[in-house]
C-alpha cells in the first residue's frame, strides 16, 4: 500500500569496497577538511583496525590530528563532553569515526557539541535543535548492525538518568559512508550476531511502522534477503569476506529504510533494557524481535506475511497458505535467534542476557516513553510493555 503522502531522504555518499578505507582523505579534501579527529574503541584497536585507518593517511596531504581510543559501549553525553574538548585542543577540522554504533552515535554527539559550541551535549536533547550545518563526518563501521553510518539519529546514554536519549536532525547524517570488507572480518560471533539481528529489526520494523513507503519498503526486503543467505555464514566463519560485506551492505541498506520508515516496540523495549539493564542493542533487539512482531500481529499481520518472502526464500514462501505467513515469518526469526544462539553463545531470553527478574518493571516503565513508540503500528501501554518484558524473560 502506498500512503497518500512520505517523504524519503538521504544524502549519504556511500563509498564500498575493497580498501575504501584508503579513500578516506581524498573524500576529506572533497569536504575542504585536512585535520580530522578519529575517534574509535578499544576492540577495534585490538583488532588492528585503527592502524588500517591510520595508514589510509600515510602520503596524503592530510593528517591525523588526534585520536580518542576508548569510547565505552553504549556511550555516554560525558564522554562527548571530553572527546570534544580533545577535538578543539587539537584544532580538528572533521572526524572520521572507526567503529559500531557507539563509536559512530559518540562521533555525532561531539559534531554538534563542537559546531554549535557549549560544554554539554545535554543542551542540544531533543528533535531538530541544531541551527549550523555541523563538521564534516566520514563513518567507518566495523560492525554489520546500526547503519548509523547512513542515518540521522545518535542514541547516547545518560548514566545519571539510565537512558539513552536520542538526538536526531538532518543535519546529523555522516558526509560519508565507508564500507571496506576488511573493517568487519575481526568482529567476534557474538557481536556478529547481535549485530545483525539489530540490521534485521531495522528492516523488519520499518516495513511495519508508521512512516513506511514503497522506497524505504525496497530497502528493507532488499536487506532481509542478504541477511537472510549471509548472517549465520559470517557467524560460522567469521574470514568469509563475501558473508562480511554483503552483512555490511543488509545494515547499511536497513539503516537507510528504519531512518525514513523508523522503528516501533522493539527498540522501545531494546533501548529500554539497554539504559537500564545494559543489554546489548543488537542482543536486546533478537530477544523481542518475534515479540513485538507478535504484539503488532493485529495491525501488520500483512506486512510480516510479505516478509516472509525475503526471510524464508519463494519455496517456504508460496508452500506456506497465506493466513499462515505472519506467523511463519515470526518462526523463521525464532528459528534464525536458536542457530544464532547455538553458533554463538548470543542470549535469547533476558535473563540469559543477564537481566535481574527485579528489572523487568523498570524496563516497562522506561520503554513507554521512548520516542520509537511513536511510530509502531499499535499502541503501547505500561501493562503491555510489562507483558513482553517477562515473556522475554525466559
Ligand atoms: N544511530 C543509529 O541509527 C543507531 C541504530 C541502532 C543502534 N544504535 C546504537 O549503537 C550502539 C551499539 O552499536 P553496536 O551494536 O555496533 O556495538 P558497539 O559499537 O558497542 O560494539 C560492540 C563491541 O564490538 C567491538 N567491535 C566492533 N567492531 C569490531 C571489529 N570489527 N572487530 C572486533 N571487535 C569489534 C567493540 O570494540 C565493542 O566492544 C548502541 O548504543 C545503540 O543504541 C544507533
Ligand atoms: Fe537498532
């Protein structure tokens, strides 16, 4: 169904293949920008990926001007705070972010504290706040997951309050997009496949949300079907480049259908469980993914059946009666988290995932406020959040 109205944007250029990484400063001094800060995390220096971003300078008419090496997971506003001090003591004049989703959201965060000034992020909370076109920013994923690389929202913890806030505005769309197959082939299985069933639920809730539209749509089954032939491959053997970078281009392309389409339930309770559990993002979307579907089934009970084309391949597809398919869809994903738990060790229930059963209230009462719930096709109320907590409990 078309909608009699939607809008689509996204103007990222999208730079992909092998050794992309190389290009990065030319693609700087494309932007007028010789002096960028990098900014990246302790695994991905372990991996030796700084060092490949490093090299990419060696020769070139830029140069590195300083290097953050420990953004946390989950990062949070007071990390910005200190990473954009370090951005002006060294007189930057980009950043280039080398890492997941909490090194790419922490690389916008310090954009916005660094152009429109201030020592806290915390005065820029909220929707379309930021007035100047912010510094140019190059996103170097190493995991197959957020596609923050291509989207308008940094989601950053508050530690104080036990959220994570989002900050979203046009303005925060990286300049460019880097998806070099060398980035992602040392992320753990674990990560892998957490990971990956964060570009999932990205695709599978933007088909189903409020803003969906038959481009965001085309987006959205295009990445449900690379996921669908390389997730578990790139779990199972982590060196399969062909598996890494067609994951890395299913996160990407969900990152650019969720940004128009957005998402709903799920990440309302994966946020949720995040700022005041700690689970992983990627780990908190595959516990409620089939969940939420579940929850919507009487509003988009078609949508998950279209799905189930993309998540199961034409045989299960046209052998499955169409009443069936919703349900099918949602069994194929829980058939998806049991092979990713048995190749990984990835939690599928809450309290594998460590989650105190005290926690559970907390949870419901954080999601049903998360701007997500905005969007999701039905509504959410306390009582239904508490329901899917303990269901995702074990
Ligand atoms: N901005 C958005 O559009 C958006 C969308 C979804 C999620 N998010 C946010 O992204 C964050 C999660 O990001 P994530 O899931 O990518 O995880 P992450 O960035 O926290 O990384 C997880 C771990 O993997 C390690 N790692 C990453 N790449 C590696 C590699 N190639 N080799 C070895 N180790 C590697 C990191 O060092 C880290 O320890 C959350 O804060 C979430 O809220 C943002
Ligand atoms: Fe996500």
């Amino acid at each position: 169904m078309i909608p009699s109205y939607y809008e689509f944007h996204n103007p990222v250029k999208i730079i992909a293949g092998n050794k992309a990484v190389d290009n990065i400063p030319y693609e700087l001094s494309l932007l007028k920008a010789r002096r960028p800060l990098i900014i990246t995390d302790q695994g991905v220096v372990g991996a030796g990926l700084l060092q490949i971003a490093v090299n990419a300078f060696a020769g070139s008419d830029a140069e590195v001007g300083a290097v953050f090496e420990h953004t946390p997971p989950d990062s949070s506003n007071e990390i910005v705070d200190e990473v954009a001090r370090l951005f002006r003591d060294n007189r930057c004049d980009s950043i280039v972010a080398v890492g997941g989703g909490s090194v790419l959201d922490t690389a916008k965060g310090v954009n916005i504290l660094v152009t429109e000034g201030g020592d806290s992020l915390l005065d820029y909370m909220g929707a379309d706040v930021l007035k100047n076109p912010l510094m140019p920013l190059v996103a170097v994923p190493t995991t197959a997951g957020t596609g923050s690389e291509v989207t308008a929202v940094a989601v950053i913890a508050n530690p104080k309050r036990h959220i994570k806030m989002p900050f979203t505005s046009f303005r925060l769309f990286p300049d460019i997009a880097v998806l070099d197959p060398r980035m992602t082939l040392t992320m753990p299985p674990k990560i892998t496949a957490a990971t990956g069933m964060d570009a999932l639920t990205h695709a599978v809730e933007a088909y189903s949300c409020g803003q969906k539209n038959p481009v965001s749509d085309a987006y959205s089954v295009a990445a449900i079907g690379l996921i669908r032939d390389n997730l578990l491959k790139a779990v199972k053997n982590g060196k399969d480049k062909k598996a890494r970078f067609a994951m890395a281009n299913a996160s990407l392309l969900a990152g650019v259908s969720f940004g128009n389409a957005m998402v709903g339930v799920v990440h309302a309770m994966a946020h949720a469980s995040g700022g005041v559990a700690h689970v992983p993002h990627g780990v908190a979307n595959a516990i409620f993914l089939p969940l939420g579907m579940e929850y919507n089934m009487s509003k988009a009970a078609d949508y998950y059946g279209e799905l189930l084309l993309p998540l199961a391949g034409e045989d299960v597809y046209l052998s499955t009666p169409k009443k069936e398919r919703p349900q099918k869809a949602v069994e194929v994903i829980r058939e998806l988290n049991r092979a990713l738990n048995a190749a990984s060790g990835m939690p599928i229930t809450l309290k594998e995932a460590g989650v105190a059963k005290s926690k559970l209230e907390e949870i419901a009462a954080t999601a049903i406020n998360d701007g997500a719930l905005v969007f999701n096709p039905k509504a959410v109320e306390y009582d239904d959040a508490l329901a899917l907590a303990r269901a995702a409990y074990e």
